[in-house]
C-alpha cells in the first residue's frame, strides 16, 4: 500500500487491492421471480446455454429469487408473463436479416410488449442482439442489432459506469477473453452505457465501430432493459466478474436496484480519479482510491475551484455506509472556508436518516424531498446510487437514480444556485463515498442530437456525413414521433433545427405529453436540395412549460422520405435589453428608476436606462434586481402590475407566447397597457388576453 498526499489538498491517494465491494442482495431485496428463455432458431450457443442457465440458478438460489427456464415460446402469454419480474433472453438467436425468421407467433410477440409496458424486465445476454430482426419493438428493447464479429480473443473493457448494480464492482478497466459483437447502429444515444470496449485492445475487424459500447441500460416504454454483449463462452459463467455483472442486470431488470440509465451525453468529468482542479476546505478529507474518493473526519468540503456554474446539470454517484451523514454543495463563492458554502449555497442532503428537510434528495433546511418517489428510488446503505442535480437560473431540479424527487426555487439574496460545487466530508464515522463527478454546461444552448430520441415510433438513427455527431434521425414518414426526455426548457421561447431533405419535406411539430399532445410551435421543412445540404428552420413557441420535461417531435406531410433531423435547439428568451410595446414606440419601464417593492410598471419612451434593462430568468423578468410582479398574486382585471423583490411565487411568472404576448399562467391573464396608449407613462396592468396592440411585446432585442 503506498500513500501520499497531494499538493495542497487533502485527499489521499492510494493503491488499494480487494476494497471494493461486490453488489449483494439487500436485506431489504422482496422475493421475486425470473424467466430464463434460450430458443434459438439460428446459431445454437451451446455449451453456453446449459452453463449460463445454471448460473442464473445459482444466483437466484444465493440471492432470493425464484429461476424458470424454458425454450418453450408459448410462455409467452399475458398470465404467465405476469409472475415474473424480469425475463432472461440467454443467447436467443434467429437468423440475420431475414425477417421471416422469428421465434414468436404475433399474439406471444404482443404479450412480451405488454409485459414491457406494464413495468416489467428484460435481459438480454449475448445473441440476444441476434434475434428477432424483423420486430421494432425488440429491436428498440435490446438497443442494438449484431452486425458482425471478428475471432474470439482477449479485449479490455472500459467499465464507464461504476455505480451501476451491473459494474459497480468491477475495476475500470477489465480485461476478457470472448467474441466481441459488432451492432449495427450505437446504442449510445437512446441507452446508458455501462461498458464499451477499447477497440486498441484488439482486433474488431471490418465491423470496427469506433466508439463501441458492449453494455447498457435503458428505461423503455414503462419498463427496464439491460443488455450485455458478453457471454459466448461456457466459461464466462464461471467467471465471478461476469457472475456479479449477470446479478446486477438482473436486479436492475427485475425492479431491486435503481439506477439512472436514461442516455446520457455531453458530460465532463470533474473526477474520475484524478483530483487535479479540487481542493480540500476545512478539517477531515477524502481517501482517493480506485477512482473513488471516501470521506474522513470534518466538518470539510472538498471544492471544484476550477469554474464557477451558472446553469448546469450536474451528476455524480454516491455510496453511504450505514447512517452516514453528507451532501453535495451548490452555488458558493471561492473559500478556503468550508462555512461559505453552508452559509451563502444550498446543500442537497445525503444522509439515510434525518429530519424531513435534512435527509437524502432534501435541500437542507429549506425543502424537503418528494418522499413518496425518493423512496422508490433509493438504493439502501451500502449500495450506489446516483444524482443529477439540474440548476437553471433560480431554480434546482434534483434527481434520483432517473426520478425527479425534489423541485425547489431560490429566494434567499444572501444565497445562490450559481458559482461553486463540492462534496461534504461531515464528520468522524460518516462514511461516504464519492465516484464520477461530472458536468454539462448549459450556460450556452446546447443541440440535442436529434437521433438520441428516448422512445419513437417509424424513425431511426441513420448515418450520414455531414451530421454533427455522424448521424441523423431519418426513415421519417407522416405519422411518425419521436420523444426526448428530460430537456430543459425553462424560458425557452424559439425552437431550432439542422434538417436535410432531397424528398418532398413537410411539417415538424413540437409537442408535450403525448405524439398527440399541444403543439408548443410548428415549423415547415423543405426540400433542401439534396440528401447532403442541410439547412436550419425556427419557429416562435408558446406555452412552453417550466423546468425540464419530455417533449415529442412529430411529422407530417406527403408521401414517404420527408427529411432527416441532425440536431435541435430550445433557444431562450432575450437575455438583457428593453422589452418594446405598443409597435415598438414605448419600453417597458419601472417608474422612476425606484427599487422599492410595489413600485409602478409602466411604459415609457425607450431611453437604454437600468430601468428598462430585462433579463429573463426561468420565468421570471428582472430589472433593478427585483422581479415584475401582479400585486398580492390578484386575477382580476386592472390588478397593479410592479417591481418586487423575487420570491418565487407564481405572481412573478411571465410566459412569452407566440403572439407577442407575456402570460402570467397563475392568473391567465396578460401584461398590458392600461387603455392601450401610447404615452410615456402610461401604466401597465394584467388583463384578460385579447391579441390587441397593447399586449404585443417584442422581446427580440
């Protein structure tokens, strides 16, 4: 064991053998019960079948779950289905490209899909990815059809997720000998990738895939998919790294362990091991070892001094042992001094046991977690979990393990959301451990690669040069969807996308709730003059809900082929100018250039003061520091509208629509000017929407 200490921080750095732990089954594990299903029409894996059926029966029997195996498809069925949380598909084969080629009748195709959207699991084990070719509903289960492999050989594996129930005890890089799949599309943009391999390590032949991920996981239309390329060899059933691998996919499937497997890019690491940009503030540290970094002693905190964040998501896993007590910090200024963060950021709480606003997913002391949700979502003491913790402006959205949990808005001016982030060391025996700190910057608008599409209905990743990731969303006909989830669209209000088309274009409609829900904006595609020249169209949105949500993009038109989506941009509001009224002529102004609450909103001759300066911030509209405001959160026509300090109310929500106008969606009701005239002076007010001149607002500069 060798130990140093690094330059200025406190975090110890060691070279550790045999600390890691295994994932095991939780005391707290239900009873549950798992299907093994091996048909093969195509090539017969065996040995491997016999040997990976019977470790799938050793791990129940070691790990409180019931095991059936069968190649009998007529399993298949709505009842039988039903008893099951999870079903194995070990090494299922049909043959390659012929759609004719199938392992289940239409009504046994129909009870699998229904099984799946009612919650249930799957696994998929190896040739898993060779079957089932001409169904969509499997293809998108499994995340990748096989395409091709070279002769079986050792590879490393680069392990990129290790809170994962699946890989959290493996190192981050493992090596194995086996026969390394190549699939016809990556999988990376509609599943999380828990492993890809290093394609250096050997020889991927023809099919070289590049970037080249080996296992994943994904939510998918109500239930769970895990899938590993792994498991050709009778002898990997034998392995105990690939045993644990084959449990935890399995308690993932089946509903036992939680985790974050939405897709998952455009992330920087903070920490993956290395504590380069990080500094130690305040007594105790951190351990630094395997690319983990344990607490000791406090009350510290260790800082990212780095760069300071203003709108991020921010992710990172997180392990407690037994009543542990820590908490990830947001928002402070620089300090060597571990209370800056306590007292000018907010703490989004880890600890298993506390008081409602101080437990795990709280921001402590001001708001408690949803528990209802954070309780399903938890894993227990012992086991990783992760978080991602989405900051826009004066609002933080913290996430479970891929469930929101808790939803809170800044008010406090003594505090923040933006500047610093860090990890708590609480105090002697409060054990905590920390892995794969990263970051996405979402100061600037960042496109959404339109292929990363969480669920869809007719489209498909398609590759094409010229794409700014390589490939589009293609094969779109009338008709067809698709679903992104988890985008940010606080304070957007125009829509952006990068299209191709050499067919007869059509319609792009963005959507919330459902492929048939309001329509946020619509936008016509043409033909661009070739499949190769890309074009961007926008469009103006309205009702634009707060906060992250999924929306749909949906497409219509004439004929087959209409265009291609490479990528698209929620655009935001004006960041900081006049708001112009009545056809341009007036601004929006706070009378007298008075910071005091309840001062008068009104228009006046646009002049470039502090007093018509507005930065829209999530909902809010900001001037002289405070928010515009309807007087005592009033619905009634005439009701005063003005300046008062920020508090998050839904009295100082202001949502642009597509006509001009700023709704206040407490009320319903619209900003407007008082009889509609054009004088310096004139009061603004809220007041039943009517289309007319004196609710038009041009927010463009």
């Amino acid at each position: 064991m060798t130990r140093k200490a690094l330059a200025g921080i406190s975090v110890v750095a060691l070279t550790v053998v045999g600390l890691v732990q295994a994932p095991a089954a939780s005391a707290a594990d239900r009873d549950f019960q798992v299907l093994v299903f091996s048909k093969t029409v195509g090539y017969r894996h065996d040995p491997a079948i016999t040997a990976g059926t019977h470790a799938i029966k050793d791990l129940g029997a070691a790990n409180g779950f019931s095991v059936t195996a069968t190649e009998d498809a007529g399993a298949f069925t709505p009842g039988n289905l039903a008893q099951y949380e999870a079903v194995v598909f070990l090494n299922t084969t049909t043959i390659t490209n012929d759609p004719a080629s199938r392992l289940f009748t239409d009504d046994q195709r129909s009870a699998f899909e229904g099984y799946i959207k009612e919650g249930g699991g799957y696994v998929g084990v190896h040739a898993a990815a060779d079957t089932e070719y001409g169904w969509n509903f499997y293809g998108g289960v499994v995340g990748a059809y096989f395409n091709s492999h070279p002769v079986q050989q050792q590879a490393t594996v680069k392990v990129e997720d290790r809170a994962h129930a699946s890989t959290s005890h493996l190192p981050q890089s493992w090596s194995r000998w086996d026969e390394w799949y190549n699939y016809q599309s990556n999988p990376r943009s509609t599943a999380h990738v828990l492993a890809s391999l290093e394609e250096s390590s050997y020889s991927a032949g023809s099919g070289a895939m590049g970037d080249h991920p080996i296992t994943w996981c994904k939510p998918y239309q109500g239930g769970r998919s895990w899938y590993t390329g792994l498991g050709h060899t009778d002898a990997s059933y034998g392995d105990e790294g690939f045993r644990k691998m084959l449990l935890g996919g399995i308690r993932y499937a089946a509903g036992i362990s939680k985790a974050d497997c939405r897709p998952e890019m455009g992330y920087a690491s903070l920490y993956n091991g290395s504590t380069a940009g990080w500094k130690q503030a305040g007594p105790g540290g951190f351990i630094n070892y395997d690319a983990t970094l344990a607490s000791h002693g406090g009350m510290g905190l260790l800082w990212h001094d780095t760069k300071a964040y203003t709108s991020y998501s921010l992710k990172l896993d997180w392990k407690l042992t037994g009543d542990a007590n820590s908490g990830v910090f947001l928002g402070f200024p620089p300090s060597d001094d571990p209370w800056s963060a306590v007292n000018q950021g907010y703490e989004v709480q880890i600890d298993a046991t506390d008081a409602a606003d101080r437990t795990t997913g709280s921001v402590y002391g001001f708001k408690g977690a949803d528990v209802a949700p954070r309780d399903a979502a938890l894993n227990p003491p012992g086991e990783w979990n992760t978080y991602e913790l989405l900051v826009q402006g004066d609002r933080l959205e913290v996430s479970l393990n891929g469930v929101k949990i808790n939803e809170f808005t800044d008010t406090d001016p003594a505090r923040s959301l933006a500047g610093h982030i860090g990890i708590q060391n609480h105090g002697t025996g409060d054990e905590a451990s920390f892995r794969n700190i990263r970051i996405k910057d979402l100061s600037a608008t960042t496109a959404v690669q339109a292929e990363s599409y969480s669920e869809g209905s007719g489209v498909s990743s398609f590759a094409k040069a010229g794409a700014n990731s390589g490939q589009t969303l293609g094969y779109i006909d009338p008709g067809d969807w698709a679903r992104y989830d988890g985008i940010a669209l606080t304070g957007a209000t125009g829509f952006k996308a990068r299209v191709v088309s050499g067919g007869p274009g059509g319609t792009l409609e963005v959507r919330t709730g459902s492929p048939t829900g309001p329509i946020l904006g619509s936008v016509a595609v043409p033909n661009t003059g070739g499949w190769s020249t890309f074009q961007d169209v926008s469009t103006t949105l309205s009702n634009v809900p707060a906060g992250t949500g999924n929306i749909y993009l949906t497409f219509s038109g004439s004929g087959s082929g209409l265009f291609d989506v490479d990528d698209f941009t929620f655009t935001p509001g004006s960041g900081s100018g006049p708001i112009k009224s009545l056809d341009g002529l007036l601004c929006l102004d706070i009378k007298g250039a008075s910071t005091a609450d309840g001062t008068q909103a009104q228009v006046y001759t646009c002049n470039g003061t502090a007093a018509q300066s507005w930065t829209r911030s999530g909902q809010t509209l900001r001037a002289l520091g405070k928010c515009l405001d309807v007087n005592g959160a009033a619905m009634l026509d005439g009701t005063k509208v003005q300046l008062w300090t920020c508090n998050g109310t839904g009295a100082q929500d202001w949502e642009p629509r597509a006509d001009g106008s700023l709704v206040n969606p407490k009320s319903g009701k619209c900003l407007d000017v008082e009889g509609g005239q054009a004088v310096s002076g004139t009061k603004v007010q809220l007041w039943t929407c009517n289309g007319t001149a004196a609710q038009t607002w041009d927010q463009s500069t």
